[in-house]
C-alpha cells in the first residue's frame, strides 16, 4: 500500500502481537475497526499460532484492506513479535493493542488529538479490567498527567495497550528483546524473568533517550486519565504472581537498565512499597 505524505503524517499504525487468540481477537480488531479516528493501519502479527488465530485475521483483512497479516513459522514471543510489526509501520504514531484487549470508540481520537496539539511524545490513559467474559471490573486504574524516567523506575503507570509514540520525534524505537549477547544460560534465565516487561522498558527506554538529549522540556510526556481501553485479565497472567512480577522488575533494573546494586534497591524498595500499598486498598 503506498500512502502519500500527508497520509503518513497522521496515520496511526496499530501493533498486535498475537498468539492462540481465536477467542478474543475478533473482538479486539472490532475494536480497531469502530474508531472514530479511522486513519489507522492494523498490523497483526501471529506468534505460530496453533489454533484458528491466522485464519481469523485472514478474513478480517479481506474485508479491510487497512489490516495485514504477518506470519511468524516459530513462536519467539511478544517482544519479538510486536519488532516486527514495529518494522513493517508506515505510520507517525506507533500503538500498541494486544489480541485480547480491547480499545474504546474514541481512544485514537482522543490521544491523536491531545498529541498533536500538545506536542507529546509518548501518551497514555487510564484503562480498566474486563475478565474472560467481557465483563468489566468497576476499579479504574488511573494514570498521572505525566512521568519521568525516575518516576518510572520506581512503578510502571503505562499500559502497554493504553500506550503511542510518534516515530517522527523519537524515531522506530523497538522493544527489548532480552539478553542474546550475554551467556547462553543467563539469557535463558533473563528470558524467562523479563519477556513479560519488553513493555516497560521500551517506556524507559524512550524517557531515557529524552533524558539524554535534554528534551524534557520541549518533548513532553503525557497521560489522559480517561478510561479509554479495557484490559483482559486471565488466570494466569503475570501480573497476579507477585513473586515473579518482582522477579520481573528486578531484571528490568540489572539487565535491561543497567542500574548499579544500590540504585535498583533504592528504586526496588519504592516499587515494594507501592505493590504494598494497593493490595491493602483492595
């Protein structure tokens, strides 16, 4: 598909990493496709999948000519897999939607607009959680108006299917895909502990890269505290094994980051202490 300047210029290309997903990822595209911002690309990516996952997305992009199908022959996971679709985006603004997630009517919209008149960077929003069944919890998890790279390290305030980035300001910018260039058994180890959080250190990664060019000031990072998206909470996600979720954490600090011993206590200690305190507001 060739697009013209102007087309590029505001057009969202839309991330989806998927992987045995044949009963939420319909939903998930529909969500896509019921955009009030309609200039949106739709690149889905299929890990291998074993069930009926491609085949899905195969008829939703003979209907849409907007949404393509990228094939993987062996699973190499979400990091891997949402680089590719990274690579093959022709559009300014980067997000990010997982095969089971789905996205509110006018969330692109929204952050386009708030965006481009604000000239942010990197935005996110406020979201809730939907169960197996699409039903959604009534907690709204909130977001700040905006973070730093500090403010990050210490908890992670941004969704990954909340999350844009315009590739015109920071350029493509890929997510962690581990530690290949360390021992084979470490890497194994780091990838069992952190191919969960490529998210997140994609976000430090581009705070940091402001940091670094001094920017703060002019590129700005903003978050929308309007539930604009609906995450799918599964029985064996993650996030609900806390001792591995800090695990997690813990390898995002030494690996990904580079922090010193004493900088990952210092910033683990507030990431402990903020886990602490929303379970006992439950």
């Amino acid at each position: 598909m060739t697009l013209g300047d102007h087309l590029l210029e505001g057009l969202v290309s839309v991330v989806m990493a998927a992987f045995n997903s044949e009963h939420y990822i319909a939903a998930a595209i529909q969500s896509v496709l019921c955009q009030s911002y309609q200039q949106w690309e739709l690149l889905v990516v299929d890990d291998a999948s074993s069930d009926r996952t491609p085949d899905i997305v195969a008829e939703c992009a003979r209907k849409d000519a907007r949404i393509r199908l990228l094939r993987q022959k062996q699973n190499a996971g979400p990091a891997y897999t949402r680089n590719v679709a990274i690579k093959e985006a022709g559009g300014r603004f980067i997000a990010f939607l997982d095969s089971d997630d789905i996205w509110l009517p006018n969330k692109l919209e929204r952050q386009i607009t708030v965006m481009q008149e604000s000239g942010a960077v990197l935005s996110f929003t406020a979201y809730r959680k939907i169960d197996l069944d699409g039903n959604v919890g009534d907690a709204t998890i909130e977001v700040p108006a905006t973070v730093t790279y500090g403010q990050l390290l210490k908890t992670n305030v941004i969704a990954c299917l909340t999350a844009i980035y315009d590739s015109h300001a920071l350029g493509k910018m890929y997510m962690p895909e581990d530690m290949r260039r360390e021992d084979y058994r470490l890497w194994l180890q780091i990838l069992k502990l952190s191919r969960h959080h490529e998210d997140y250190a994609l976000w430090l990664a581009i705070l940091r890269k402001l940091l670094d060019k001094k920017k703060l000031q002019a590129m700005k990072v903003i978050g929308i505290n309007e539930v604009l998206a609906y995450y799918r909470v599964h029985d064996t996600s993650v996030s609900r094994n806390k001792f591995q979720a800090a695990a997690m954490q813990w390898a995002v600090y030494r690996k990904v980051e580079g922090l010193s011993l004493w900088r990952s206590l210092y910033y683990f200690a507030h990431y402990a202490y903020r886990g602490y305190r929303k379970a006992k507001l439950r």
